[in-house]
C-alpha cells in the first residue's frame, strides 16, 4: 500500500480542450486546495437517503419531508464515526417550492451540525429513471434496485438542450435553481462542498451542455467551499475531462472487484495531479468491493469516502443492478424478475449498512467501520 501512496506523482494528459470560460481565476489553485484540505479531519461517510423516501424529490417536498425519520438515521450515521454525508437535491423542489425549499436544506444542515456531520450537496444526476415529476412519487418495485430514483433535469430536458428545441424558460429556472442555493450557502460552515452533477453522460444522456453551464453559474457565485464533479463515473469522455479540468477537488467513483478498485485509487491519485481525492461513491458486496477491502486503502491514501446507502428503505438498493434494466428516457426500470416473488431480502445485500428497524445487516462490518474510523481519530 505504500506503493498506492508513492503514485501520488504523475499526471495524465487530457487531450480535448474544454471550450468554455477560463477557470484560471475561478478554480482553486493546487495549494489552495491542499490547504483546505489539511485542515479537515478525515472525511469519511454515506450517501444519505432516508429510509422512507425512494427518491431525492419525496425526500425534500413538503408533503413528504420526514424530519424524524432523518433524525434519527443521522444518528446512526454519527454512532459509526461519520463525519460527513453525500446529499441530491432536485431541480423540481426548488421549482415548485422555492425559499421553503432552500429552509428545509437549512433545517437538514442543521440536524447535520448537531451530529458532527457536514454535508456534499449535489445538484443534477444522470441515473436512473427520467421523467421526474413533482408531487406523489412512485411506490417502490419489491425486488428492484432503486426503482423510485429521479434524474434531475431528467434525460428530456438535455436532450432538447443538446438539440437546441429547450424551453428558454427551463434552461433559466436551473440557473435560479443552482445560483439562489449556492448563493444562501455560500458560506456556511455546515457545507463540505458543492458535487455539480452526477454522473453525466449517464445511459447516454446528452449533458454536456447543461454540464458547462453549471460549471459556469458555480463560478459564478464561488461559494467558500470547493468544488467538484466526478471524474471517474462520468459516462462520457468529454464530460471526464471537463469535470478533471476544472475540479477544485477531484472526485471519482468506483463500485469494482479488489483489483480493479485498487487501480481505480492509484488512476485517481495520478490524474488528480496533486489535488486532494474524494471517492463520492463506493461499496457494492457482490462485487467485492467491501468495506474491509476499501476503507483501509482510503484512510492510508487520504482519500475522503462516502460508500452508497446507510439504511435500507424504499430505495431498495440492498438489491443488485442486474435485479433491473434501465431503458433510456423511460420512467421506471424493468425488473429482471416477477416483483410478486421477491423475497424480503435478497442471498447478499448490494448497499445500505442498517435495516430499517435499525439494526445491522452486519454485525462484524459495523465494528470494522467503527474500529477503522477510531484508529485515526
């Protein structure tokens, strides 16, 4: 592992130029990033979705807000040593619901606070289902990964945009979206950092637009905390090179087997040419790719790590990828499998840590995280 640590040296070549605005003045410098970044315990934590939302739009509407439950799944969050969370947020809620929207971030980031918890805050995501609608959210699929999750804006919208056929007026309402949330937040100290976009390119998504202007309406605020938009996980060649270009803190996913999760660390670290590393997604048991394999190499590399799920819910992702097929710009998945057969549990859980009652899948992997996060701290 030592050699893991040593390939902090090296630069790859990215060969397209991105054509859009400098970033000279607007992208942390290499220093600036590391400074910030000594100053932060490690950061280690999950991707956070409350047990009783199947999406990030039931999670933050009104009507669904569900204070308690996020109450009390932080707090579990917190007894395992996490220091930080992974949050989407959706276009739609900002649309429909505006301030009382941007107080209910500020009432999560204050639940946050109380539990030692600063949150990444994500804007818009390529995966999963498109056509995301505001208001009753789909009921789940038994037996299907994430059936309920919405993209935002939704596969529609970029490709309209790709096309130049968008609505003027949609394209306007992202930008309120993105500047009036980075803009109330922009410097709280309850906020970690700002992930632009998930995954773009994502099933083939047409984002690349959509990711440059977002890029741009950041810098446009430049809030006081970093930056960042996943390199690794990035479908498309262009938005990779783009999100690597202009990162304040370089950021990747890797859900892969013991090998080729170790490679994925040592590309991170060499094409992060000197910037700190996030790892904003990982864990998937089938494939190997534990906690026990995992965290280990993080914490010697210094590479912050939020795994995917804490609760199993309406989500359902302790259920694997191949347990649906996606179909581009459909609603819903396609189960792989008669829902109606579906056991309650699946032979191995693919994400989540806790069942819904609030014990652990795992015993033994719960003390690991615990005992791993303690050794450092």
């Amino acid at each position: 592992m030592k050699n893991l640590v040593l390939k902090l040296v090296g630069v790859i070549c990215l060969g397209t130029t991105v054509v859009f605005g400098s970033s000279s003045s607007r992208q942390w410098s290499v220093d600036k990033a590391n400074e910030w970044y000594s100053e932060q315990a490690w950061l280690v934590g999950c991707n956070f979705l409350p047990s009783t939302a199947i999406n990030q739009i039931e999670m933050w509407q009104a009507s669904t807000w569900d204070c308690e439950t996020i109450e009390r799944e932080l707090s579990m969050a917190r007894d395992l040593g996490f220091n930080t969370v992974r949050v989407y947020l959706h276009d739609l809620v900002y649309k429909h619901e505006g301030e009382a929207f941007l107080d209910r971030i500020d009432e999560f980031l204050s639940i946050c606070e109380s539990k030692g918890i600063k949150t990444l805050l994500v804007f818009f995501d390529d995966c999963h289902g498109a056509q995301p609608k505001y208001g009753k959210q789909p009921e789940l699929i038994p037996g299907v990964h994430n059936s309920g999750w919405k993209q935002s804006p939704g596969y529609h919208f970029n490709l309209a945009y790709e096309g130049g056929t968008h609505s003027q007026e949609g394209l306007e309402e992202l930008e309120r979206y993105v500047k009036n949330v980075l803009t109330r937040f922009k410097d709280d100290s309850r906020v970690l950092g700002w992930d632009l976009y998930n995954e773009p390119g994502h099933g083939k998504n047409k984002s690349l637009k959509l990711l440059r202007d977002t890029w741009n309406w950041a810098w446009d605020v430049r809030p006081s905390q970093p930056l960042t938009a996943c390199v690794k996980g990035s479908s498309l060649q262009e938005a990779r090179e783009m999100n690597a270009k202009n990162s304040d803190i370089y950021s990747f996913h890797t859900y892969m087997e013991p090998d080729a999760f170790k490679e994925s660390v040592e590309t991170a670290i060499r094409e992060a040419d000197g910037r700190p590393v996030w790892c904003t997604e990982y864990m998937a048991r089938s494939t190997g790719n534990t906690f026990e394999l995992c965290l280990p190499i993080f914490k010697e590399a210094n590479i912050a790590c939020w795994n995917w799920g804490l609760v199993d819910g309406k989500s359902g992702t302790k259920w694997p990828w191949s347990s649906r097929k996606l179909v581009k710009g459909e609603a819903s998945p396609i189960p792989t499998g008669d829902p109606a057969l579906a056991p309650e549990d699946p032979p191995l859980w693919f994400h989540d840590i806790f069942r819904s009652d609030g014990t652990p899948y795992r015993k033994a992997e719960v003390e690991f995280i615990k005992q791993t996060i303690r050794e450092l701290r």
